[in-house]
C-alpha cells in the first residue's frame, strides 16, 4: 500500500498522545486539586482521576479493538480520536468559567468524566494501530513495525511525567492555569491525526472473508467488574471520624465490601462466558495457557509497581522533603531513565540467551531477574530515612546517594522485564492472535496500574490517619502556655512522621507484589516450538 507509511505514523502518534496523558497527571497533581478546589486532607479525591483514565483504558482496549475486525481501522480509529478530542477538552476546561457544565455538575465531576472518556478513548488507539500494521506488513517485515508501536506506548510512560513539567513551564505565563495547556496540545495533534488517518488508512482490512464478530458480553462483563474493583476501593471518606466516638474509618466505605463481592461475580461470569462462547476476545485455538497468563500476571505486577513509584514518589518528595512540585516531580527521572535502559538491555540479553541456549529460557530468566531486582530496589524505597536527601550508601570505595540509587534500581529492574514478557506471551499464542496478545499485555500492566494505585493509595491514607493519631498520643504534650507558633509546628512534625511511616508501608507492599511477579515469571517462556525455531532461523 503506498501510503501505509503514514497510516502508521498516524497511528502511532495517536498511540503516543494516548500514553503521555496515562502518565502526564503525575507532574500537575497538585495543580488539578487546586483548580477543582479539593483540599490537601481529601488527597484520596484525586485518585478518580488517575483511575478514571486507566478504567476507560483498559475497558476499552479489548471491546473496541475487536470492533475494528469489523467496521474497519479508520472508522474506529476516526472515533477514538474524535472522542480523545472532547475528554481533553472537557479536561481542559473543568473547574473553569468557559464549561458550563461546571456550574452544573462540579469542577470535579467535569474532571473526572473528562480523564474517563479520554481514556475509553485511547484504549482502543494500541490495539488498532497494531492490527493495522499486521494489515498493511507482510509477516516478514511485521515485527519491526509492531516494535516501533509499542515502543511509542512505552515512550509515553517515560516521557509523561516530564512532558507535564515541560508543558508547565511552556504555558507559564497562564498562572494557576497552566496544567490546561497540556490537555489543549491534544486538541491539534489529535486533529491532525485524524487527517492524515482519513487520508491514508483503508477502510476495511485488505483481507478477504467475512467480517469479524465482536464479543460485546465478554468485553462488558470485563468492564463492569474492573469498574466494580475500581469503585469498591474509593473511599471519600477516609480519614474521617465516626459520630462522637471519634473512631476512624475503615480503609472501605459502607459500600466497598458489596462492590467487590460484585466484582468478583463478574468476574467469574466472564471467566466462565470466554469458557463456553463462541465469540471471545482471546481465541483459544493455539494458545499455551500457563505461559500465557503467567505472564499477564507478572505485567500485572510490574504495572502496579510502575505506578505506585510514579504517584508515590512525586507526592513523598513533596510531603516528606518538602520538596517543590517541580522538583518532586524531576526525582522520578532517575527512574525513568533507569526504565528504558533496562528495558532495552532486557530484550537484547534475552534474545542473546535463546541464541546460545536455542530458545531455553530466556525470557524467564531475566524476567525474574527484573522483578527480584526491582523487590529489591522497592525494599530499599522501604528503609529510606527522613533525611534521605542527605543519606548515601557506602560501598567502601565510593558513596552513592541513596534516594538516586534507588529509584535507578527499581526502574531497571521494571525495565528489564518489558520486552521478555512481551515475548513470552506472544511465543504462546498462534501468530495470528500476535495484534490480541500485545494488547493483552498490555492491558494486563494497565490493570495492574488500577488496582495498585486504588488499593494501595486506599490503604496508605487509612494507614496514614493512624499512624498520626498514635504519633500525637505517643508524643509529650507541650506546655499548656506553649506558643501557637510551636504547636503548629509540632503538628506539622506529626504529619510528615506519619507520611514517612505510611510510604515505608506502601513500598513493602509494593517490594511483595514484585515478589508475586517474579514466582509468575518463573513460569512464562519455555522451550521454542519448531515453528518458533524455524521462523528464526529463517529470519
């Protein structure tokens, strides 16, 4: 096809604008809750819109990805970045005068409805973009294209934080409301998407047959219990106090436990729907299960640990170090960097172990190597002091200061398991689902993101109110003519105790849950089937 060149930069870049804004919200936290006026103690409000975003992502990928089986590329394509479009507009301009949906609904509200239809939206940009390339590449050349569109996912998760910081400092010049500048960017770049995908994308797969079918209950019956987890986890309440007796809530509203029951029976419905259908959103012909959703699972566990350091990190600079947001935000990019180093180094040791060894491992092995390293790097997250700015580790001939080291360890460590366990899922599955596969990965490290950054964000704010609550009664009480001054700052010391103590939890869990996903990774792999082998050596 002669234009297909642009096709896939269209796609591509419509990939990438869906990736940046995952991750962008993490640099302009703070100024979202002051535009939408959600005060520093309800900081658990802000989760909605991290989570919102990754719901309608992952919701969306599976069912609207199919859809393009069936009513072509462009024509999902052109809604999705039609509806990118409008969710960042109404982002954009939540909380403001210009919406008046503002006046009717909250600043809040408009925000939240705003980063869900931006993420329903992107979901489907990934699995579109790679059906059209296994549409437009023979399988020979495929591989190479299939790469540069995950790597422009990936480049959205490296570059989002810091291309918020960049977008901060561009639009400046509108005060308090810079942070709307990046969602406006989206408006232009998302048009000319659209024009260079009307322009050059076909509107059916060139293939002939009849029109895929679409497993509509499978992909709602996924949504619903994903959202079901995602609501059932909210609690707006926290640290509230329980009538006059003072008792702390639980980390669950009155509802949480109801939605969760609820999740988990959606759950096994779909489950039991793909079991028995005859239209599913994996199919079952070829595929090897256990390698398959073992490595689903370790992505699992990466993605929450991606992006409990991309929340956690930002916010422990600016509660513990008192650290502004710019600079809180610049502390992640010793991860940052750290992850596509490992990521790259990863894929090639990988790939130099199943040439020496004929395909016997070595995806498992270093995915497991990545996720120990990246426990280890969450364990030593665990340990850090208050002053950590100032702490180094010592090893003898040198000093490394501990805050950098550590997030270059953890970051590698995730990085070095991206690209075996996209292999891994691809080499079990047929080459005809290769587009399915990739997308489920992906999905699975997007689910991941969800729940760990609505469970434990949920935990860490009930841990939080705790651990304060015993600091101010474990502390000697100041004299009863102490001035207002020295209280202030007594409480002041209070809370950055707690919020020490409360990360520290946060990143044990987190070092577990890296644990978790290098047993799964113990089993992703596997020796090469024939095929595998001479399709390698035929390339």
């Amino acid at each position: 096809m002669r234009h297909r060149y642009i096709a896939i930069a269209a796609g591509g870049l419509a990939v990438l604008l869906g990736a940046l804004d995952t991750y962008v919200v993490v640099s302009i936290i703070s100024e979202l809750m002051n535009s939408v006026q959600i005060p520093l103690n309800q900081v658990q409000k802000v989760t909605p819109i991290v989570s919102g975003y990754l719901l309608g992502y992952i919701a969306a990928m599976p069912l609207l990805g199919q859809s393009s089986d069936r009513f072509g590329r462009r024509h999902v394509l052109q809604l999705c970045l039609a509806g990118f479009i409008v969710g960042s507009i109404l982002t954009a301009t939540a909380g403001s005068d210009w919406n008046p949906l503002t006046d009717w609904f909250g600043g809040y509200f408009v925000l939240v409805a705003g980063r869900v239809l931006q993420g329903t939206a992107s979901g489907a940009l990934l699995p579109v973009t790679l059906a059209l390339a296994a549409d437009l590449w023979d399988q020979r050349n495929r591989a190479t294209v299939l790469g540069w569109v995950g790597a422009a996912q990936e480049l959205g998760s490296v570059l989002g934080p810091l291309y918020g910081i960049l977008c901060l400092w561009l639009f400046g010049s509108l005060g308090p409301d810079a942070w709307r500048g990046i969602f406006w960017v989206n408006v232009p770049l998302a048009a000319l998407a659209m024009a260079l995908v009307q322009y050059s994308v076909p509107d059916h797969p060139e293939h002939e047959g009849p029109r895929a079918k679409v497993d509509v209950v499978g992909g709602l019956l996924l949504a619903v219990a994903l959202g079901l987890v995602v609501v059932g986890l909210y609690n707006p309440n926290l640290g509230a106090s329980q009538g006059d007796s003072g008792q702390q809530q639980p980390p669950l509203s009155p509802w949480g436990v109801p939605l969760l029951i609820g999740a988990a029976a959606a759950l096994l419905a779909f489950l039991l729907w793909e079991r028995r259908a005859r239209t599913t959103l994996i199919e079952r012909t070829g595929v090897r299960w256990t390698p398959f959703l073992t490595s689903l699972l370790s992505s699992f566990a990466a993605g929450a640990a991606l992006m409990v350091t991309l929340v956690n990190v930002e916010l422990y600079g600016r509660s513990v170090l008192g650290l502004s947001n710019t600079d809180a935000t610049f502390l992640l990019s010793w991860f940052l960097i750290a992850l596509p180093i490992g990521a790259v180094g990863g894929g090639f040791v990988a790939s130099f172990w199943d040439r020496r060894t004929r395909g016997q491992g070595g995806e498992r092995v270093v995915a497991v190597v990545g996720m120990v390293v990246a426990a280890f790097g969450y364990w030593l997250f665990s340990r850090w002091p208050e002053d950590v700015l100032h702490a180094t580790h010592d090893l003898g001939l040198v000093a490394l200061p501990v805050l950098h080291t550590d997030l270059v360890v953890a970051g590698f460590g995730l990085g070095l398991v991206i690209a075996p366990l996209s292999a891994a899922a691809l080499r079990a599955v047929p080459v005809s689902s290769h587009g399915v596969a990739s997308s489920g990965v992906v999905v699975a490290r997007m689910t991941g993101m969800l729940i760990g950054v609505s469970g434990l964000t949920a935990w860490g704010l009930y841990r939080l109110h705790a651990l304060y609550a015993v600091a101010v009664k474990q502390a000697p009480p100041l004299p009863a003519d102490a001035p207002f001054a020295d209280r202030v700052a007594q409480s002041a010391h209070f809370l950055i105790t707690a919020y020490h103590l409360e990360y520290a939890e946060i990143f044990e869990l987190t070092a577990l849950i890296c644990v978790f996903g290098a047993i799964a990774a113990a089993f992703v792999g596997g020796p090469r089937t024939q095929g595998d082998l001479l399709e390698s050596t035929s390339s």
